[in-house]
C-alpha cells in the first residue's frame, strides 16, 4: 500500500466532518472527495488555495502528490474499482505541470454539445460505477469548461453470511438479518464524552469490512459516525465484547449467561436491518467543510495552476449508493467538481442546458466501510428507513444463506 498515514489520517477526518451536516438518511463517500479537492488545491493560489490546503489537512504544496498516493491506494485494494476522469472544452489549455501527475488516458474533451457531453459523461459514470449510479451529478451549463470526476464501488460478501428475518421497527416491520457464529470481538463498546458507541464489525472475504455503530437514543449523527472514525483511526479505544461485563453495558448490546447441552464457545448473534440508501450531495451547500468558499465565490482565477483560461467552480456534488444484505456489501459514488469559464466575451457558447434530479433516502445508525488492512475508510451512512418487511410474509425467503 503506497498512500501514506497521513494521507489516510486526514481522508477519514473529512468523513467525521461530513457527517456533523447529516440530519438523516444518507451515505456518502469523503475518499471519492478528497483526491479531487487535492487536485484543486494544487493548481489553486491565494485563499482559495489556504481554505483547500486548511480542508484537507495537508499543506496545498503537498497536495498533488498526496492526492495521487491516495489514488494509487485506491487502485490497490482488492473489492474497490476506483477511476479519475477530466473533461475540459478545447478552449481550455492545461498547465504541463498539473496534467502531467494525472494518470494516463483520463483526459477527455467537452465538445460544447450539451446533449452529447451529458451523454459521455453518463456512460462514463455508470461504466465506473457497473452501473450503480447511471448519471453524472454534473450541471453542464453553457460556459462549463472542466469537470473533474471521480468514481468508486466497492463489493464485498460475508465471511459469515445472515439469515433473513423479521425484525420490529417502529410502527413497520422491516426485513431483518440475524447470523451466530463464535467468538465475541466483532462487537466492541467504545466510550465517548458524548456517550457510548456499539461498534459490530462484519467482515468481508475480500478485506473490505462494515462496521455497524449504534449510539445512544440522543446520539447525533455525527457523533456516532465520528466515534466510529476515530475507532478506526485508533484515535479512540473500544473495548473488545470478550472483554465487556455480562448484562447491557452499551446500546442494543446484552451480554448473558447460557446453559447449553453440550460444550459451546462464546458466540455472537448479530441482529441488523438490511438496507439500501441513496443521496446527491450539494458540496457547495457546506463549501467551508471541503474549503470551497473562496473558489466557489464566482470570481475567475484561482486556479492558474491548473489553465491559463479564467476557471471558476461552479458546482461540487457526488451521488452514492449502498446496499447491506444477507450476503454482502455494494456501495458505489461518483463526484465531481465543474468550473465555468469567466472573463473573455468573445468566447462561442454551447446553446443547450440539463437539468438535474436529486433523491435522498431517510434511513437508525451509522455505518463505515473501511479497508480492513489501512483504515481508510471508503464510504459512510446514516440508516434511519430501511427495507419493509413484505406484507406477504410468503414472499420473502428468511433463509438466504444458501445452507
């Protein structure tokens, strides 16, 4: 793995930070972000450049290069297809310094056409994606000169797959999944000044995990899924579930004794939901957090390290998707940031423009896929809605473990 400590330390910070703006159901995915505001960042210059440098926790001039250690791990881990895109009209004439760290064969052109350019980039976005995600989350205004993407899936299935279930869910029953298999430390209590956190680790065949993280009733969000960064990031100590006091000494957890027939080791039953979330990020809604207030204050020229030409951000969002189910893990997003050319009059404008759709899924507790090996974490959610248990009991398959 070539991505360096710090590269990670400060890709995983940004999914703490993202996550104190959800409110409810959502995923979302800082490792598709951060390679990209690296990329700005380094071709960027004054506040801009000091907000981007300040946003991603390494200084701008370090920036390039982190962001492409990031990519290279990204591209190294086995569950995770990963890929970088640029597009930029012909007008625009990169800086040799800036393209010349990007990765061969990412550089694309905006014809102008925005039927035909909406409809490459698509393509792109759902062949990135094995078609999780079938649209770019791109404007594509008439002055769109370059948009600079990124796009993630990762897949995963159990080492110990669930068995469907019904589990209550406020008023609606909800498609559940339970599994038992031996040994207690794939479950974990972490204790935080806001209060506990139950961490469950399901571990994937590929390397890839899902931690599980339940906080207490008040728990925000961003404290829960904060607790599980910093678990992670071991910059918090969870204590293992071989080593926790019988009774319930964390959220939804209860440690007993059993009288059984024969001899047994200590076990683990895990109870959960499965789920699917989806949502469009708006980066700009919150351009402090991902250090985009200056760059996105639509004046040109922050970004001469990138084009001559006068760039301007004009839009920052990304899609994502995941599903928990009883046999594994997929989660996909693409991101993008789209500058606009400013300043020069007498350039030809396209004469068409797209619309865009958004779709946000509500969904009780926060959930972190991480790279078991480095901690990086790859993708992060919120699940407050998850599947309805089939009115037609008949028609849901409660073993689907296959044994």
């Amino acid at each position: 793995m070539r991505a360096t400590n710090e590269a990670i330390r400060v890709a995983n910070a940004l999914t703490a930070r993202w996550a104190s703006h959800v409110c409810g159901g959502t995923v979302f995915s800082a490792a598709g972000v951060w390679p990209l505001l690296a990329l700005l960042a380094s071709g960027a210059k004054g506040v801009a450049r000091e907000e981007l440098g300040d946003a991603l926790g390494v200084p701008a001039d370090r920036a390039g290069a982190a962001a492409r250690e990031l990519l290279a791990a990204l591209r190294e881990i086995d569950g995770l297809e990963s890929a970088l895109g640029l597009w930029t009209a012909r007008t625009v004439e990169l800086r040799e310094e800036w393209a010349s760290g990007l990765p061969v064969g990412v550089h694309g052109v905006l014809t102008g056409d925005a039927g035909a350019d909406r409809r490459a980039l698509d393509a792109w976005a759902a062949r990135r994606t094995g078609g999780a995600i079938e649209r770019m989350p791109a404007a594509l205004r008439p002055d769109t000169s370059l948009v600079l993407a990124s796009g993630l899936v990762l897949r995963t299935d159990w080492e110990v797959p669930f068995k469907g279930d019904l589990m209550p869910w406020g008023d609606h029953d909800r498609a559940g999944l339970t599994r038992t298999h031996p040994g207690l430390d794939d479950v974990a209590l972490a204790r935080t000044p806001d209060g506990p956190v139950t961490l469950a680790t399901v571990r994937g065949t590929n390397g890839l995990d899902v931690l599980l993280l339940l906080g207490d009733a008040q728990s925000t969000p961003a404290q829960v899924i904060g607790a599980g960064v910093d678990v992670v990031g071991g910059a918090l100590t969870a204590v293992p579930g071989s080593r926790l006091p019988h009774g319930r000494p964390g959220p939804g957890l209860r440690l007993e004794r059993l009288r059984t027939r024969h001899p047994e080791p200590p076990a683990l039953t895990l109870s959960t939901a499965e789920f699917t979330l989806a949502a469009d990020h708006d980066l700009l809604e919150y351009a402090a957090s991902f250090g985009l207030a200056a760059a996105a204050d639509g004046a040109p020229g922050h970004f001469p390290g990138i084009s001559a030409a006068p760039l301007a951000l004009a839009s920052g969002r990304q899609s994502a998707t995941a599903t928990f189910s009883a046999e594994g893990f997929r989660a996909a997003a693409v991101t993008l940031m789209e500058a606009v050319w400013l300043g020069w009059e007498d350039r030809p404008e396209p004469q068409h423009e797209t619309t865009r759709a958004y779709a946000v899924f509500d969904r009780p507790f926060g959930v972190l896929a991480v790279h078991r090996e480095t901690g990086l974490v790859l993708a992060a959610g919120w699940v407050t809605d998850p599947k309805r248990f089939p009115e037609d009991g008949d028609a849901y398959v409660l073993d689907t473990s296959g044994g």
